[in-house]
C-alpha cells in the first residue's frame, strides 16, 4: 500500500469545494490525515486569496488511476480545462509524492516541483509528516521549511476547520 499526499487549493467557494474534495477523497480512499488550512494571496496573478492544504492517505492505485480520479474529483467541482495556469479555480488537487517514487512521465512529475517552490504546499506538508525525506533532496520537510524564505512567502492560518474524520 503507498502512501500519497495531495495538495488542495480553491479560491472560488473554497469552503464549498474543499469540503466537497475532501468529502469525495474519503469516499474513494477511506480515512485520511488533514493538515490544517491556510490562506495565501494568489500567486502570478490578481484574484481572491487560496485556501490550502495537504491530505496523507493509503491507496493501492497507481498514480496514474489516482490522477483519473483526481480529475473526476475535479470535474464534480466545475473546474474547467484549457484555462491558463495562473488564473483562479474552484478546486486544485495536485498529487504531491507516492511513497518515495520520482517519476517525470506528464501529467505526472513526482514528487512535484510545488513542494519546494510554494509555502501553501510545503508547510502544510511539514506539519503532517515533518520527518519524512524529500526522495529527491534527501532532507526532511522539516529540513526544506526551516531553509525556506518563509518572509517573503507569507501564510495565514485559516478559520476553515476540516476534521480527520
């Protein structure tokens, strides 16, 4: 059984659709941990601020049927292909690592470049799993946010509460 986490962001009815991802994450996967959320302006361009966090779970699927049903998770929010990267969205599910694969085979690169590019991924990240080692770097997660310029990317705690249930 691998274990996966994903990161979820939405700046369009973010409360509607993360619970609504959450909710259908479970129904797929079964339990799941849930860092806590937290908000950031967005980034490459103008718009509402994100909520975001990061999900662990167990899963025996492939990364590539995880990534069908990432998009149909995706789809029940109403996200809609073909837009530009940077542009706001109802729901983003990105698979962040798969037990400690790397692979570069598009749609899929893991573990994702976010993790140590944005502090949305990597400090909810570290909170659920701070021991565990980047496949790539061979740090921690810890290690990464104690060395990432947190001033300069800054993070808000949000007051959206979602359980582990």
């Amino acid at each position: 059984m691998a274990t996966v986490f994903l990161g979820l962001g939405s700046n369009m009815d973010p409360h509607q659709n993360l619970r609504l991802a959450i909710r259908e994450l479970r129904s797929r996967y079964g339990p799941l941990e849930i860092s806590s959320v937290y908000e950031n302006s967005a980034v490459g361009f103008e718009g509402s601020n994100f909520l975001n966090l990061v999900v662990r779970l167990n899963t025996e699927e492939s990364p590539t049927d995880m990534h069908v049903q990432i998009e149909l998770i995706h789809d029940l929010a109403g996200r809609e292909r073909g837009k530009a990267k940077f542009v706001s969205r109802p729901l983003d599910i990105d698979l962040l690592l798969y037990d400690d694969l790397v692979l570069d085979e598009p749609p899929i690169t893991l573990p994702r470049r976010d993790i140590l590019e944005y502090s949305f991924v990597l400090r909810p990240l570290q909170e659920l799993a701070p021991e565990l080692v980047h496949p790539v770097t061979g740090l921690t997660m810890r290690e990464h946010w104690q060395q990432f310029d947190q001033e300069n990317h800054p993070l808000q705690l949000s007051e959206l509460v979602l359980t582990n249930r």
